[in-house]
C-alpha cells in the first residue's frame, strides 16, 4: 500500500503551478509538445478523411510521448494517473502557454 497522498485541488487555477512543477524538465515538457501535436494532426486527418479508426490512436500518442518523459526524464509519476481531468486540460495549457511564451519551449 502506497503511503502517497493525493492533494486536493479546488480548481484548475490550483492545480496549475503543481502541474508545471511535474513538468520541469525540458525533455519531458518537450514530448508533451510532440504527443498533443500528434493528437491534434490525428484528429485532423481522421476528420479529413473519415477514416474514423485513426481516433483509437489519440490515446497513444498523446499519453504515449508523455510517459516517456516521465518515466525516463521527469522521473516522476504523470499527473494523470492522480488528476486525470486536470492533467488533461495542463497538457493544452501548457501547450498554449509555450506558444505564447509564457513558458520555455
């Protein structure tokens, strides 16, 4: 039995600075990057196309690419398996606020 203990976060607002500090390292963040990109050209192709199978890819290449940062970089447990909804919406954020310079690309 795990002696962890999951932090209780009242909102996103919360949860984001826990969120970029499991995300310091820059390997990691950059995987982050290449999955939800990966995602965005997968959704984009299986709409184009209609080829509808391409979705059950989504899951892969997002989570894929991050727990290789994770579990190989950050050397940390991802986020997702604590505060799957948060984590979720840290991946855009995070995506976004590198595209606008908010943070290190």
């Amino acid at each position: 039995m795990s002696t962890e203990t999951i932090r209780t976060f009242n909102s996103f607002a919360e949860f984001y600075p826990f969120y970029l500090q499991e995300h310091s390292n820059d390997t990691c963040r950059r995987l982050h990057y290449v999955g939800s990109l990966l995602v965005l050209a997968i959704l984009a192709y299986a709409l184009l196309t209609q080829q509808w199978i391409w979705l059950l890819a989504l899951p892969f290449a997002g989570y894929g690419f991050a727990w290789v940062g994770h579990f190989f970089f950050e050397k940390n447990k991802p986020a997702s398996f604590k505060y799957p909804f948060y984590s979720l919406l840290g991946d855009w954020v995070m995506l976004k606020d590198a595209f606008t310079g908010r943070i290190r690309f």
